[in-house]
C-alpha cells in the first residue's frame, strides 16, 4: 500500500463506500507480514515511497518466488535486484508484466495503476562499457520509481572529448550518476563541469592493483570536485534509488503532505 491508495481507502471509508470492516480487512497485512523466512514491510510504500525491494542474492528461487507474489498482490511496482535468468523467469511467470533487465540483472513490474508521466531528469555516464551492467541497475531503478533517465556510456576520461559533447545534457540534468571502473576519477572530471548533484558509483572493474572496486572508491571519496556523493561498490540500485529521491525534490507536487 501506499499513500495514494490509503488516501483512496480512507475516502472511501468518509464517504460510506467501504465499511470499517472492510477497511480493517484491507490493513490486515500492516505494518508487515510474516512469511517465517522474511517479514515483508508493506509499509515502506507509505514513509518512503516505494515498496520494499527484493535484493536476490542468498535467497533460493521459491523465496524470492513467495515474496514477489505476496508484494504483488498490493498493486504496487515490484523491484527485484542481482536475479539470475531462471529466477527471472519464474518471475516472469509470476507476473507477465515482468520486464528482464538481462545486463542489470534487474527484474521490473511496473505498478497497476502507472502511467507514463516520468518526473525531472537523471543523466547516468559510464567510464566504459563494461561499467555497463551496475549502470543499468542505476537506470531501472530510477525509472521504476518514476523519473526520467538518460544514458550515455564509454565516455571516460582516455577520451575526454566524448565527455565534452554530452555537456549540454549534463547541464539539463537534475542529477548525474556517473558509474567507473579502473582509476575511477570520471566523477570528479565530471564534477568540475557542472553544478548539479552527482551520485558516484565505483565499480569492481579492474586490474590487480584496483582491489576489485576499492581503487576507484577511494578516489571517489577523496574527490577534489564539490558536491558528489559516494555509493558502495556497484551499488548500482543505491545510486539510482538516491538520484531519484534528489530528482523529487524538484518537484514540488511530489514533496511528502
């Protein structure tokens, strides 16, 4: 449930469409729901305004299964991260509005009720292709949750210039999440040419010497550019779940009543 549907709810119970019983039916499931192996926040919706996320890794396929199905029932947008293809699948299953997100490892429902009235605009840059994946991550999440992306991929700092012609859409942007692998400086280039918010995402693609991802969150954090926040290595639905919520705030109508 979330704030629109309990407004909608209440409404009702005012204007005598739904009786209390009936109103209390409908709560029975809040603030959360036991499943034995996962308590499931369907409260989340309403103080932070999107469900709880089902993050795959560690969960065998008929838990994420039973989660998925229980959420769904809600009516609500259904995320779930790191999802193998057979998981995939059987979420698929599930739900035939699933969308595979194959490169993010990303599975996506959009809520019943949606439309296509996309908020602001997030930009997300990746230094390399192979930045790609927890890239993609970023974009779904910010998308399902109802804001405007776009991408723009391979334009880190061993060819500055494919970074220089994107310049204008990184001016539009509301917020820019800028995901890298190797040295990870793209960030701090990116935050000497701009004023906008940037989200920095370091990734585990690398060399030896790159730690697999602490390299480059190390010069991230230590960025001589102002104004850029640093997620955890290839925290990809992190990234975009913070965009979004900067992204928000621009929109008035959207601020909490």
């Amino acid at each position: 449930m979330d704030r629109d549907q309990l407004q909608t709810l209440l409404e009702n119970v005012r204007k005598g469409r739904l009786s209390v019983s009936q109103a209390l039916q409908k709560f029975r499931l809040l603030p959360y729901q036991n499943l034995g192996f996962a308590s499931l926040d369907h409260h989340r919706a309403i103080r932070q305004g999107f469900p709880e996320v089902i993050f795959c890794e560690g969960k065998t396929k008929h838990q994420i299964i039973r989660i998925a199905r229980e959420l769904l029932k809600t009516g609500n947008a259904l995320l779930a991260t790191r999802v193998q293809p057979d998981v995939a699948h059987a979420l698929k299953r599930v739900s035939r509005r699933a969308v595979y997100h194959e490169a993010g490892r990303i599975v996506a429902v959009p809520k019943l009720s949606s439309t296509d009235s996309a908020i602001g605009n997030i930009v997300v840059l990746t230094a390399g292709t192979s930045d790609i994946p927890v890239a993609e991550e970023a974009k779904v999440t910010a998308e399902i949750m109802g804001s405007r992306v776009q991408t723009f991929y391979d334009v880190g700092v061993a060819g500055l210039h494919r970074l220089l012609d994107r310049q204008e859409h990184l001016h539009a942007a509301r917020v820019v999440i800028v995901v890298a692998g190797m040295d990870g400086v793209l960030p701090s280039v990116v935050g000497g040419l701009i004023d906008r918010p940037i989200v920095a995402v370091p990734t585990s693609q690398g060399y030896g010497a790159h730690f697999g991802g602490l390299a480059p969150l190390l010069t991230m954090l230590n960025a001589c550019s102002s104004g850029i926040g640093v997620v955890n290595i290839d925290n990809g639905f992190g990234a975009g779940c913070l965009a979004h919520r900067i992204n928000l705030l621009g929109e008035s109508q959207t601020l909490p009543r």
